[in-house]
C-alpha cells in the first residue's frame, strides 16, 4: 500500500474514533466536538508526519491527504452514535 493510502485510511479511522469518543464524552456543545476533532487532527498530522516524512513527495501532501473524509467521518460517527444513544 502507498503511503498516502495509508494515510487517507488512518484518518477515516481517526475521525470514527473522535465521533465515539464526542459520544462517551457526552459532548453536547457543538464548539467543544470542533475543539476536539480539531486538536486530534492537529496531533494526529504531527505523529503522521514524523512517520511518512521520508516517503511522500512533499509534507504538505499529509496534511492535505484525508482531511474531508476525516471530517465526514467525525460528524457521521458522532451523529450516528448520538441518535442511537439518545433517541429523543
């Protein structure tokens, strides 16, 4: 696998994982679920880029790489899992 895929798929996993974690959390403010996935993503981008810096054309691509799908997955999975959880 390239490492961009790898990338594009780690991020999918990511923001699951935040939407999850919005839900056991109890998140409820919408500008705390934004904090949340934004300092995840920040943090994940850092780790990521410590692994992938050598294997990729330019830094800047695993940044970019991922990052609508990390966000779609973050408010798919957090809503999903809210409405499950809380149904009125």
């Amino acid at each position: 696998m390239e490492p961009l895929n790898i990338i594009y798929w780690v991020k999918v996993a990511l923001g699951a994982l935040v939407g999850a974690l919005c839900v056991l959390l109890r998140v409820n403010n919408v500008f705390s679920g934004i904090m949340l996935c934004v300092a995840t993503y920040l943090v994940s981008d850092r780790i990521l880029r410590q692994i992938f810096i050598a294997k990729v054309n330019k830094p800047s691509d695993i940044t970019k790489t991922g990052v609508g799908i990390y966000i779609a997955s973050w408010i798919f999975f957090w809503v999903l899992l809210y409405t499950i959880l809380h149904p009125y």
